[in-house]
C-alpha cells in the first residue's frame, strides 16, 4: 500500500478568498494529476493568516463559507481526493440578550463535492504576534479521516505543540498525524519547529506531516519549509522555504507500520534564511498592495546599502528608485561610495541636495533661535527635509519609501520622527546594528537572486558608522559601541531581563541603566514608525506592547 500526499505550500493573500480558492484548487488538480490523494493546504488557507479583526465580520465569514463550497465544488470530479482547507467558522450567537462569540480556527475535509469531515483548533495562541483568543473559541474533539485505507489525525498549528490533541487524535484511530500550520518566521524557528515535532512524533508513536504557509504579510513573514517526519522523529522530508511547492510524500505501509518518504531539502545558513525572509518581505508587502515600485534615500552608510540590496533582489533594479541628499556635512567618500553602489546595482540615482533648504531654515529661525548654539536641533532639520523630499517624490510617482533604520536605532531613539522614520515600509526594522554588518558581509559573498555579487562597497562596510548630521560624527558619540548596545538590547528587550541580571552578567551599571532610559523613553517613536519585517522572536511591533506613559524602571 502506497498513499501519495500533497502538501501544497502556498502564498496567499488575506481577504481575497475567491483568489486564495482558485490557487487551493489549481494546487489540488495537479497535485491529483500527479497521483496524490491527499492534499493540506496551510492554516486559514481559504482567507490568509492573519485576517485580524476582518474575522470579526459576519460577511466576512460568510464570504469564507462561500469559498470552501467553490473549492468542494470545483474538485467534486476528481474521485477519491481529499482536500483539507483551513477557515474561519461560526459567528456570534445571542445568548439572553448578550452577544456570545462561537467562532472556530477550523479546517474543513472535502471530498467529491461535500464536507466530509471539520475539525476547530483546540489550543489557541495568544503570545509574540499571536492574538487568536481575541477572535476565537477553543475547538472540543478531534478529527480521523480514511484516505486509502490510511487513518489521518486532523490538528491545527498549536494543537501539535501540547501532548492532548496527538494523544486524543491516536486514540480515535489515527495512524498519520496531519498538521497544518500558519507559523511566523523568525531566526532559529525552523528547527524549534523540526524539534517539537520530532518529539510531538515519538510521544504518540506516529509519522507527521508539517504543511506550512510562505508568504509575507505586514510584518510577518511565513517561510514554508513544510516537512515530513517518521513516528521515531527522524526528518525524512523537507520542502524549499520561502517559495510555494507542491511537496509530494509517500506513505508506505512496511509490516503494517507507516513510513513516509519524501524529497529532503538541504538546511540552509541562518543568514540565508534571513536574507530570504527580508526579500519575501519586501516583494510581498510591494506586490500584495499594489505599489509600482520603491524609492530610499541612499546615504553611503550601511544600512540604506543593505535595504537597497534587498530591494533589487524582491524586486528588480527597474522598481527601485535610490536618491542621494547630500547636506553640508556628507563626506566625498558618502558620495563616492552611494554612486558606485547605485552603478553596481543598476538602479535608477539622483542627487539632491538639501544645502539650500537647510539654509533657509535656518533663516526662517535665526531670530528665535538667536543666541543659542546648534544642537540636535539643526540635525533633526536634514533628516526631516529629507523625509519631505522622499515623500514628495513618493506622492508624485507613487512609489513607497522604504526607511533604513535597523533595531539598535530603533530601540535607543537614534533616529528622527517625519525625518529618517518618513516612509512606508521599515526593511530592517528588526535587525540589530551588528546583525546588519553580518548580513551586508554575507550578502557581498553571495548572491542569491542573481543580481550581481559584492553590491555593497567595502569601504561601506568597514568605515565607522555616521548619520553625518554635523562635523566629524560618528554613532559611537552618541552610544555605546554597537557590540555592546546590541547585547544589551539583545538580553533585556528580547529576553525580558532586568538591569541587575544584565549588570551581573558582566555589563557596566551605568551603560545597561542608560541603554535601558532610551529605550523607555523613545517609546512614543516607536508607535509613530512604519511597519517593518519581523525577523527576531521579539520585535517592534505586535511582539512590544509597553506603555508610553508610565514609571517601571526595572
């Protein structure tokens, strides 16, 4: 007995169920021409992950019930295929008078033009990006379907990380453990994922399949990578991340056992899954909302050099728009440098200057500002008459600004409201500065998306970081050295510890309580910054959620 299954990773667009069920059914007729007779699509695969407060909307769900009909109907020809689809369920009911929420995270079985089987997710997450309790009501049961004299065990996602929904789906006769999956990337979560499936696998003694959605939405990225695993653990499967595949299985009976056998992709450098989840990011987020193409302010530094090398590889030199505004402080070498990288790309580049704009504020603010010595005022000037000059150009041709600040930037307020933080879409919004050097390194000796090796110049890479807003600056003027700050970023914003943890660790009292002031009190810029691509556990975004106004200092 052989049983050949399909995962069909695919990239869908939250809200266009009429677009999402024709990509399920073009996957599911030829997933079946190949000979599968079983076909998971990811978690919520009929409306996308994650639909937010649309699943709030009765005519929104309802809309999703018309889709799945589309899809059963669509493949009741096909005889004998199975086809599972993930999508909201219910609505609220009237319970004396009082609304109550009866809305599922379900996933429907069709076959030959009927719902055979739904299953409603049993554990709902409600942590980082996750907010699924808010929309949500916790499944009861479980779900065991026969496809070819093979029992499957139905689960959703989180179910497969607790022992009970395995145990109970075992129970009820299941010999293959069927979990699909809408699972946000972040560094290292492929193989956390890989790992408490292994162990979700040898608990309950059976195979699983990981069917897992790619694709970037907002600030999350999905990076596929869907797996197959044998009831010992043992990875005999693993399907490409970042893009969408048909990913076929073999489920083979040996002395009534069931083994499954399946391509196995390499693994790959966490480097390369991170330049592949800020390019998804960056292409998604473009593409799904309709904009023609992106423009940035290139400065000759490394961070406007690495998102510009990420935006030529989503999206093609012929979408990418750089400008260099050069003020009375930029070095030769900042514009030597953005030149060369503009010609080695092959990007469209223009050179404004801000000199006579500056001045002219200054002028208009002579008077008030009479007798008072320059500061961070004037340097706050360039950076916003930049931002009016990206967004002027924004407005005219239509293209989105991507901003260029990175995390450690981020954290510590080194960056300007409706200046540097002007624009539409945040890159590296969650890379730390020194994981910025990293990857800008990784990238000059790769080149992954065949847009050209060493995009960036050396010098961009190897010469003291600056926001060149005044004589002479460097970052480290203004902040720790960045492989401390970042450590220090690294131990209290993403692992939630304290300033004495952080001291006894082997930090210095001053620097972790200065690191740790910025940070509190920057928040109120934070809220104000575009979305960007989330690529750590704990990001700025829907992972942060602190108070602006309060007097925690610990």
């Amino acid at each position: 007995m052989a049983l050949k299954i399909c995962i069909a990773q695919l990239n869908l667009l939250v809200g266009d169920t009429a677009g999402n069920a024709q990509k399920i059914i073009a996957a599911a007729r030829s997933a079946y021409a190949q000979g599968a007779r079983l076909v998971l699509t990811p978690e919520l695969s009929i409306c996308g992950y994650a639909a937010e407060d649309l699943f709030l909307r009765p005519a929104f769900v309802a809309d999703c019930d018309d889709a799945v009909k589309t899809v059963a109907r669509e493949l009741a020809g096909l005889r004998g295929l199975h086809v599972v689809v993930g999508h909201p369920m219910g609505g609220d009911v009237r319970s004396r008078s009082v609304a109550v929420q009866r809305r599922f995270n379900a996933a429907s079985v069709l076959c030959e033009g009927r719902v055979q089987e739904t299953y409603s997710k049993r554990e709902l997450p409600n942590y980082q990006v996750f907010d699924e309790r808010r929309y949500f009501t916790p499944g009861q049961g479980t779900c065991v379907f026969q496809v070819e004299g093979v029992s499957v065990g139905l689960l959703i996602c989180e179910d497969a990380w607790f022992d009970e929904p395995a145990l109970l789906a075992r129970e009820a006769g299941a010999e293959l453990l069927a979990v699909i999956n809408a699972s946000p990337f972040h560094v290292g979560k492929g193989g956390e994922r890989i790992a408490r499936m292994a162990e979700r696998a040898r608990a309950v003694g059976l195979p699983l399949l990981y069917a897992h959605l790619v694709g970037g939405q907002d600030e999350v990225v999905f990076d596929g990578g869907s797996f197959a695993l044998d009831a010992d653990g043992a990875l005999v499967g693993r399907s490409p991340g970042f893009r969408e595949d048909l990913f076929i299985v073999q489920a083979l009976r040996q002395d009534k056992l069931l083994r499954l056998a399946a391509h196995l992709e390499h693994e790959r450098s966490p480097e390369a899954d991170l330049w592949d989840a800020l390019v998804l990011g960056v292409r998604d987020y473009i593409g799904k909302n309709g904009f023609p193409g992106v423009l940035l302010g290139l400065s000759g530094g490394i961070d406007s050099a690495l998102v510009l090398a990420v935006a030529v590889d989503a999206l093609g030199r012929d979408k990418v728009r750089a400008v260099m505004m050069p003020s009375p402080y930029t070095a030769d070498i900042s514009w030597i440098d953005a030149r060369d990288m503009a010609a080695r790309l092959g990007v469209r580049y223009d050179e404004i200057s801000i000199v006579p704009q500056f001045e002219a504020f200054k002028a208009s603010l002579a008077a008030e500002f009479k007798g008072r010595a320059e500061d961070t005022t004037e340097e706050n000037i360039q950076a916003r008459i930049r931002g009016v000059l990206l967004m002027a150009l924004s407005n005219k041709f239509g293209s989105i600004v991507l901003t260029t600040g990175n995390k450690s930037e981020m954290a510590t307020g080194y960056c300007t409201l409706y200046g540097d933080m002007a624009g539409g879409f945040a890159v590296i919004k969650d890379l730390l500065k020194t994981t910025v050097f990293r990857l800008a390194r990784w990238r000059n000796v790769h080149d992954p998306y065949g847009t050209g090796i060493s995009p960036m110049p050396e010098r961009i890479i190897t010469r003291p970081p600056s926001a060149e807003l005044r004589p002479g600056q460097i970052d480290q003027d203004s902040l720790p050295p960045y492989e401390v700050l970042d450590a220090i970023l690294e131990r209290y914003m993403e692992n939630d510890q304290g300033v004495d943890e952080i001291v006894a660790a082997g930090f210095e009292r001053p620097v972790v309580e200065r690191v740790a002031r910025l940070l509190r009190i920057n928040e109120y810029k934070r809220r104000q910054a575009p979305v960007g691509i989330r690529v750590t556990h704990r990001s700025f975004g829907k992972d942060w959620r602190y108070p602006i106004t309060g007097k925690f200092r610990l």
